[in-house]
C-alpha cells in the first residue's frame, strides 16, 4: 500500500494505491473516485448495520482516492510494528489490515478510567491515513523536555513519550470525552503531532 497526498493542507487528499489484492478500511463517504474495477464491501457494524467499507484491488491493482468531510490535511502516519501510537479519535481516514485498534490498550484505560475517552490506540505496520482539521506540525522532544497540549489540538503520539492528563482547573468542568477543562503534558523522547485547528 501506498499513499500520495495531494492538495494539502488546506482540503487534502489521499490517493491509497494498492498491489492485486491488497485492501484498505475508510468510511465509504470519503471516497472520491477509484481506479475501475476497484472491490467494494460494507462491513455491518451495530443494529443499523452502517460499518466502513473495505476497498480491494482487483489483479492489476489500483487506486482509490479519499477526503475527509471538514478541509484541512491528509497525514500518512507510518507505524513500524514495535512502536503504536495513541490518535484522536474519529480523526483515521484510512486503515490497512495490518494496523489494528487496541480497545483495551491499558495506559489509556490508566488515562481515563472506565470511560471512553478521546484518544484510541493502534498498533501494527503500514501506513495509518489521518484527517487534520488543520496543517500538521510535527513537535520533536529530547529527552527530559516537557510540553504541555490543549487536547483538541492533539493528533497523535506515539508510545515513546510519557503522558500525563490532568485538569486545568480541578474546580471547573471536564470531560474526557471531549478533553474539555483538561491538558496534557508530555515528556521526551519522541514526536507529538499537533493540527493547527481544532475539529467541530
């Protein structure tokens, strides 16, 4: 699988290009258009049913093009099957099978508890597509350095860093949910991929 961008970062597209076989998880609305022949299925998800659809090249191979329904960048995250990263949700554009989401991933379960709160974590190899509701920028920290993120800003980091969430004032409404009243602090070594917009 690979993934060229285009038209970044104000209204990116992802064209995912795939070998004979090879196929990609997206939610059907983001597709553009693809290369003819391109395989089609709606996985059920749920009482209604409505799940992503899984896109598979025929035996030439092909392409789909996908965009994400706000403007703002398309990112190829690159995983390298030791290292997972922890995402925003609602924010994966494109998922090949070889990376998994991890429901039970327990440094967010530490993170918020019982709840289901506004990070999710996948591991694997290959390339994770993301949908920015803004330009991304990519902050390296060295080792010791401490950062802190306003959550709705917040992309993507991987399992290198230390995190820590805590509320900015304890006094005042939060949710992690949301990640309204909270922030994070993260600690080097690694890179904390921040959008410059916050998603609606």
């Amino acid at each position: 699988m690979e993934v060229q961008t285009r038209h970044t970062p104000a209204f990116g597209v992802a064209r995912v290009v795939l070998a004979a076989g090879e196929a990609v998880q997206a939610d059907a609305e983001a597709k553009v258009a693809s290369s003819f022949g391109m395989g089609e299925s709606r996985q059920a998800r749920g009482a209604r049913g409505r799940g992503p659809t899984i896109f598979t090249a025929p035996g030439d191979g092909g392409w789909v093009d996908l965009a994400p329904r706000h403007p703002g960048d398309v990112y190829a995250l690159g995983f390298d099957g030791r290292t997972g990263w922890s995402i925003a949700r609602n924010v994966v554009l494109a998922r090949p099978p070889t990376i998994r989401p991890d429901e039970s991933w327990p440094p967010l379960q530490s993170l918020f508890g019982s709840d289901s709160g506004f990070l999710e974590h996948y591991s694997g190899h290959g390339q994770l597509v993301l949908a920015a509701a803004g330009p991304v920028d990519a902050l390296t920290l060295d080792r010791g350095e401490v950062i802190t993120v306003t959550p709705g800003f917040l992309l993507a980091y991987p399992d290198s860093l230390q995190c820590r969430l805590r509320a900015v004032d304890p006094a005042g409404p939060q949710s992690v949910r949301t990640g309204e009243g909270l922030e994070l602090d993260f600690a080097g070594p690694g890179t904390v991929l921040l959008q410059a917009r916050r998603h609606s």
